[in-house]
C-alpha cells in the first residue's frame, strides 16, 4: 500500500511503498523485486535524493557495534542517528568530528551526502573521518571500502547519495571534548565586505557560521552576524555541574502548516532587521551548550511548517575564493531585487579537500569524493518558499553560480538539471564509471537520480 512521503522541505510530495528493512536479506530481496528503489533514514535532505517509487526504510538498523575509547573509533550500523551517537558519547567526553546543522541525521545518510558543518575550513567533510563503509551491493554482495582497499568505490559512496549501494555499517572517529559547553563570540558585520574580513580575521577558529539579511541592499549588502565557537574547556566552566551534562529542553513544535501568506518580503526583511539590531555590541562572548550553538532549529519541531503545505526549497551554493565576493554580490542583490529571500540564510567558509588527512590512508594524496559539494570557496545556504516565479528565478541564480565557478548542493536540491550537474561537477563522469560497474541497471535509482541522470 502506498503512503504520502515528503523530505524535509515537503517538495516534492510522492505516492510510494516504503519497505522497512533489518537484514542483509530483506535488503537484497527488496532491491531484487521492486526496481527503481533507494535507502532512506530520516528524510532530512530537503528535496527529491531519498525519494523513489519504492523506499527502504533503514531505521531499524541502528545498533553500536563496537567503540575504542582509546582513539574514539565507532563503528555502528548505518541508521543510527547523529542524536543517538551524541547522547551516547558526549557524557563519555566524545563528540562528532563533523555534524550538519540537525542532528536528526543518520549516519548513513551523513556518509551519502558527505555531510559538512562548521568546521568545513579545518577538519572537512564527515567522510574525511570515515575509515571503513560496509556496502550491500545491488547483487547482493557485501563489500567492505576503505581509503585503500575498493577505494574507487569508497570515494564514489563518499556524497555518492546512496546510489552505489545500501550502505550496512560506517567506522568513523569521534573528536575528544572535555565538556559539552560551546564557547561562542558572534560579531556583527554591516556589509558584506566587513563579513568576508571578520570570517578572514577568524580563519583559524574551529567553528564559523554567519547568519545573513539577504533582503538587505545598497550600503547594507549582506550585512549579519559570524559566529564562532570553540569547544570549552573544564577551566572555562564557573559551574560545578558535571562538565558533560546532557542539556534538556522542552521542544518547542509548529504544529501545522502555516498559511503562506505569513512569509512575505515585509515579514522577512522586519524579522531580519530586528535580528540585526538586536546584536548592537561589536562581538558578545558567551557560554551555550553544543545544542544551542550546532542545532539552534532542532528545538522548533516541524519547523519547515513555517513555509505552508507548498512547502519550501533549500538553496545552497558555493563559489571558489577567486569569484566568491563579486558573485556574493550579484546574487545577493539578485535575491534582493526579486524579494525571494528568507529568514533562515546561513554563511560559512569552506576549506580545499584535498588539503584535509584521510583517516584510514597513511601515505599519499587523500582522495577526493567525485560528488561531494564543498569547494574552498564559501557557501550560502537559503529557504525560499515555493511559489510560481521561483523555479525560474532559481534557473537564473544557477547560470550565476556556474559562471563563477561554484556549484548546487545535490542533499538540498530538488530541481537543479541534469546539463547544469555536469557543467560544475566536472567528476561526475567518474562517479557514473562507478556507479556503471556496482549498478549497470540502475536498480538504486533516486528522483534526484533520475532528473540529473546519474
């Protein structure tokens, strides 16, 4: 029987049967019978990557298999959720080496999309700390891929978006904390050319982020707020509590979608002002714990309900360093100009992969992921609400993007083409050599597969 699916942005909505699945058997039983099929966890990626006319449903494979409390090596299977290992591990003094904005991830899908976070411009994407995926393939063999053993196939399931097979179990290592505090200073930023100097003057702090007022323009172009944070030390603490208590908190939730007409360019852009002059100090110091500081939208439930039943888009991009302030500026005054842009807009700065240690590869260059998205360069992160110009708007921004070198982040899309994933992703052709040898059929076939050809 069919059931309603929708990811996280509630676009596109499919009729499909989900299969939930424990075994290796189940596995190969329902990739053999039922063609096109993908995996799915908690469906957080925004668009169409984890949506198939059939769906496996991976959820019950969420057990810890073993932990080296000496190197803070993990293994566990793929449908544990990042919420899990974090309770688990952080009052045990560990925390995630990399971690998205949610923690409603699971760590399949952190390998799939090769997840990257804050800390992008030191440590890289999730799956730099990745020594080892069990793989089922779509003939039912199991297969182990390393930086050194399959590593053509470890590089390719490595942001490979499940389409080189169902991933069974990840080995990844854990960063050591001494507490579960943050240490954050935010400062403001009043134009875009102060925010690219404060993230410059703060290269070498673990965390940056920025929140953005992209509705702003003129003398006020990408004005907003950095954030950075540092993992507190025992010392940092006034309190005597236990320094890696688990913070709880009652959750707020929106409970249904809200009309769409509450988001406007008038609500957006007095929401982004008040935000903006609401940090009157030049930078504020304070102690948060890692929830507030990493999830700051994990404690609104539902939270993508704010966009109404149309639901919404999550586009996020990435220009080089070379481009990234002029094609900052024409997008952002693109953005303006249409009075598309939304709240939530985020501002990070990434690093040069192949500048980051493979764990798992002693010697030799680290191997980079033929579809994984960050770039050095810097990304911007938005929502916009559906509505009738915006997919032309969005083609628009797209020739913008590949112009000045950048790319689409393929876990948040649900519309890019096919022409425009291979004029920036220039290693595409290498993912499909791949993808040709595991899958020749394409039994593992994604919406998002589909429309981009993959």
């Amino acid at each position: 029987m069919k059931t309603r699916i929708v990811n996280w942005g509630q676009y596109p909505k499919i009729d499909a049967d989900e299969i939930e699945v424990r075994s290796s058997t189940q596995i190969t039983n329902a990739i053999q019978s039922s063609s096109p099929i993908i995996g799915r966890g908690l469906g957080r990626s925004y668009g169409d990557a984890s949506l198939s006319p059939t769906i496996m449903n991976g959820l019950k494979r969420n057990r810890f298999l073993s932990f080296n409390e000496d190197t803070g090596q993990l293994v566990c299977e793929a449908g544990v959720s990042l919420e899990e290992v974090l309770k688990t591990f952080v009052p045990k003094g560990w925390f995630l080496p990399v971690t998205p904005g949610t923690k409603f991830v699971t760590v399949g899908g952190a390998v799939a999309s090769d997840v990257h976070g804050k800390n992008h411009h030191v440590d890289g994407s999730f799956c730099r700390h990745v020594n080892r995926i069990r793989l089922l393939l779509p003939d039912g063999s199991i297969v182990d891929c390393t930086p050194t053993s399959n590593s053509d196939l470890f590089r390719a399931t490595a942001g490979g978006m499940g389409l080189t097979g169902f991933i069974l179990e990840v080995s990844f290592y854990m960063k050591k904390i001494e507490t579960s505090m943050i240490k954050q200073v935010s400062y403001r930023a009043s134009d875009l050319d102060s925010m690219f100097k404060l993230i410059d003057e703060h290269q070498h702090s673990t965390y940056t982020v920025s929140w953005m007022d992209c509705l702003a323009s003129g003398s006020s172009l990408g004005r907003g707020i950095l954030y950075t944070g540092e993992h507190a030390k025992i010392k940092d603490l006034k309190s005597t509590r236990n320094p890696l208590e688990f913070p709880k908190k009652l959750p707020l939730a929106v409970p249904f979608n809200l009309p769409s007409y509450v988001l406007n360019s008038f609500t957006v852009s007095s929401f982004n002002a008040v935000l903006y002059r609401s940090h009157f100090q030049k930078s504020k110091q304070s102690l948060v714990d890692y929830d507030t500081f990493f999830y700051p939208l994990d404690f609104v439930h539902n939270w993508n309900r704010i966009y109404g039943k149309a639901g919404f888009l999550q586009y996020q991009f990435v220009l080089p360093d070379a481009t990234a302030y002029d094609g900052m500026v024409k997008i952002l005054n693109s953005i303006s100009d249409n009075k598309l842009g939304s709240f939530l807009v985020v501002f990070k700065r990434c690093g040069d992969p192949a500048s980051f240690e493979q764990v798992g590869l002693k010697r030799g260059k680290p191997p980079l992921f033929p579809l994984s998205f960050p770039m050095q360069g810097y990304s911007l992160a938005l929502d916009f609400a559906i509505q009738p110009k915006l997919f032309d708007f969005l083609n628009t921004v797209d020739e913008m993007v590949a112009s000045f070198g950048g790319r689409v982040y393929l876990t948040k899309d649900a519309r890019l083409s096919s022409a425009m994933l291979r004029r920036t992703y220039p290693a595409v052709k290498e993912f499909l050599a791949i993808r040709k040898i595991v899958d020749p059929k394409h039994k593992l076939q994604s919406l998002l597969a589909k429309r981009l050809n993959l």
